[in-house]
C-alpha cells in the first residue's frame, strides 16, 4: 500500500499545476492519468500571456524543440459574411500544442507519476481515501477533466442533463505545399461566428501546425457544422483544399452553466472537472491553472485538517475571482440574451471587435494575473 499527502487524478494543466504547487511545499504528491504522457488534447491550444506568468514558465527554454506561436492580432469575422482584422503589434497570446505544453508542465511538477493507469475505484474510510485499493492518501483533488471520476464521485453527471459547449477540431502538421497554400498568419488566428451565435470556428497556425475546429453550445449536427466551417475555409482559400477532415470531438462546461459540487471532506475539483473555463471564449486553461493554485494554496492553509469547513476557502476564492455562480449575468456569446442585443453587424466592427469580443472576452486584459511565489 502506498502514502501520498495528496493524490490528484489528471495531469493537465489543473491537475500539474496543483501537483506543482504542493511539491515546492514539500507535499508527496502522486499525479495519476489514464494516459500515458506526451498525450494529445483536443484543444486549440491558444493561451493567454497570464497563463505563461502564473506558471513561471521560462519562455526561452520551454521553446528549444518547441511550438511556442506568438500572437499579436486576430481576424474576427462571420461564417460567409464579413470580418475584420485587429492588430496589437505585441504578443497578446500564445499559440502552443497540448501534446508539447501539458507534458512539461507534469514533468516540471516534480510529482511522483502513474501513467496510463485510470481510477478504477475510489473509496472514503475513516478520513482517508483509497484510490484504486492501492494508495492511500487524506487529499483527493479531483483533475481529470470533464469526465473526472472524482466529480462523478461528488454526484456529477456528465452527459446528464448538465449544458455543454461541444467542439470539434483537427491539428496537423502540413506539408510543405500545404504551408504554401495555408493563408492564415501564424500570428493573426482567424475567428468566425456562426450564423446563429451559438458557437464560432477558428483557425489557427502554429507554425508548421494548422489547428482548424469549432464549438456550439447545442450539440445537434455538430459535425454538419463542422463541415460547413471546413468547406468556408477552403471556399475563402483560408486553408489547403486538401486539409483532412478527421474531427476529433470533446464537451465540456463553461462557468456558470456548472452545477457541480466543488469541494467535500477532504477532496476538491479543479480545472474542466469543476466546470471553469470562461464562458465568452470556452478558454479553459488559465481557469484550470489557476484554480490548480488557488486549490494548492487552500490546501496549505488548512494545516493537514482537511474538513469541508476548512476547504470552503476554496470556493469563496474561486467565486471572488470568476464571479459567483448562479448569479451571474455574463455577457456570453452563447446567450440568448446576447443575440438580440447586438446585431450582426457589430461583430464585424473595428471597435466591437477589439474592445469587446477580443480585449475583454477573448483575452481577459482586465483581469490582473494571479500572482504565485517563485
Ligand atoms: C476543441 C476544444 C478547443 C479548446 N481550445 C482551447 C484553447 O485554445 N485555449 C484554452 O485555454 N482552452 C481551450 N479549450 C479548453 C481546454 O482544453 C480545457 O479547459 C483544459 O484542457 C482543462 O484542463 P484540465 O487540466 O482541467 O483537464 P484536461 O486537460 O482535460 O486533463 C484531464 C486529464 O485527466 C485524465 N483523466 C481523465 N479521466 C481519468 C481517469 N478516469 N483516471 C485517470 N486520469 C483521467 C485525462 O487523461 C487528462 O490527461 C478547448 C477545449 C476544446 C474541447
């Protein structure tokens, strides 16, 4: 039987971010994921410079070998309508690929690692949990995305009635021909909304890697979307007429449409698992990160007595930062409200596209960063 001061279960961002944390507290920690590392993430792979100074990463060495895309603008625009460019002339974000970024983060944690073992039992005896009926540990956190066998624990039910966004993408490394023929800029990453607003499409290059997806908020005919998106795209000569259309599907929640119970007798979720990624935008990674550091410092400052009443801190910091849930009134782009509140054509205006859908709902610049020790 093994001993761990925490066990947490998922090693993406959430998940290495805690582990990380609570290792330079000098925690026995043991990350545990049904993968085995570098793995894949369907995700675009677009972080916000916060994400990059939250987590100290240092950007010279993290790029040696490394897709690390600056971004200093975005086309934003319609699905077969118009779209406008914005321009910042410095990164404002951060194009990476999750097989790359989620593997360095779980290797820099410096937590004891099982891979490609999945929790096949949880279990609560006497203030202690027993995971997998071979480690025992008196902190679970619960990491491993929208999925996450700890919330199902807590009573989640994915899949259940809870309302998630669906999204579907494909990343690829292109050829050479292909790159010739690829229109969009590394660092201007296009953005298109659905006609409906109840979703949006993106294209994104990386480099030599193209990231092309798109996410609804009504799982229908999510692929016939998908297709229609891809077809606009080669149509515009956006990208290569050949780009495969091999989609790889993923759901999750956004904040505030997340019923889920966050926290129990010596257990907390985090990242997707909790249901955090920003509503505007579906970015998800710096909620996950900093919930990871938020949980860790929660942790730390119970002293070892890990009862619900100790851990709630956890909650009221996630509320004072992303906003309490239930009440809020966020102005989404997946809201009906929002639909009849502006028209079409603002999304295609030069003011409305930067100040409103990229400054405050795409890039967060309001903000500030949460600030960790080194
Ligand atoms: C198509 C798409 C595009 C996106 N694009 C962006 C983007 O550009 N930028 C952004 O910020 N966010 C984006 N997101 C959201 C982002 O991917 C997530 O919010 C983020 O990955 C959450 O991190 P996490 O650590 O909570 O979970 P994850 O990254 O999902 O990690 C969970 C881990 O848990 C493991 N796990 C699951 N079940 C088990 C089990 N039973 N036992 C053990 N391990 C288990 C998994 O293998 C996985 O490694 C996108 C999402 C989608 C679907």
């Amino acid at each position: 039987m093994e001993r761990y001061d925490a066990v947490i279960v998922g090693g993406g961002p959430a998940g290495s971010t805690c582990a990380w944390r609570l290792r330079r507290a000098g925690f026995e920690v043991l990350v545990l994921d049904k993968q085995v590392f570098p793995r894949d993430k369907v995700c675009a792979g677009w972080i916000t410079p916060a994400v990059i100074e939250t987590l100290h990463v240092d950007v010279e060495e993290y790029r040696q070998g490394r897709v690390f895309q600056p971004i200093t603008g975005f086309l934003v625009g319609w699905i077969d309508g118009l779209a406008t460019e914005t321009r910042y002339g410095r990164p404002v974000s951060y194009g990476i690929r999750r097989c790359e970024f989620d593997h360095y983060l779980l290797a820099r944690s410096g937590a004891r690692l099982r891979l490609g073992e999945p929790v096949r039992t949880l279990d609560r005896t006497d203030q202690e949990w027993l995971v997998n009926a071979s480690i025992r540990t008196p902190l679970l956190i619960g990491a491993g995305g929208h999925f996450c066998p700890v919330a199902r624990f807590l009573g989640a039910q994915p899949g259940g009635g809870e309302q998630v966004i669906a999204a579907q993408e494909i990343e690829f490394e292109m050829s050479r021909q292909q790159a010739r023929a690829c229109r969009v800029a590394p660092e201007i990453p296009e953005i298109y909304f659905c006609d409906d607003l109840k979703g949006y499409g993106w294209c994104f290059r990386k480099g030599d890697f193209l990231n092309v997806g798109l996410g609804r908020e009504d799982t229908h005919r999510l692929a016939g979307h998908v297709s229609a998106f891809s077809q606009f795209l080669k149509r515009r000569n956006r990208i290569p007429q050949d780009t495969p259309e091999r989609f790889k599907g993923h759901a999750y929640l956004l904040y505030g449409h997340a019923p889920r119970k966050l926290l129990d007798d010596g257990v907390l979720l985090i990242g997707d698992a909790a249901g955090l990624a920003y509503p505007q935008s579906g970015e998800g990674i710096r909620p996950a990160v900093e919930s990871g550091i938020i949980a860790a410092e929660v942790i730390l400052a119970a002293g070892g007595d890990y009862r619900r009443e100790n851990l709630e801190a956890y909650r009221r910091r996630l509320m004072g930062r992303f906003g309490e849930r239930g009440k809020m009134e966020v102005p989404h782009l997946f809201s009906s409200g929002l639909k009849q509140f502006i028209g079409k054509r603002l999304v295609a205006t030069r003011f409305f596209s930067r100040h409103v859908i990229l400054d405050r709902w795409f890039l967060h610049s309001h903000q500030p960063v949460l600030s960790t020790r080194r």
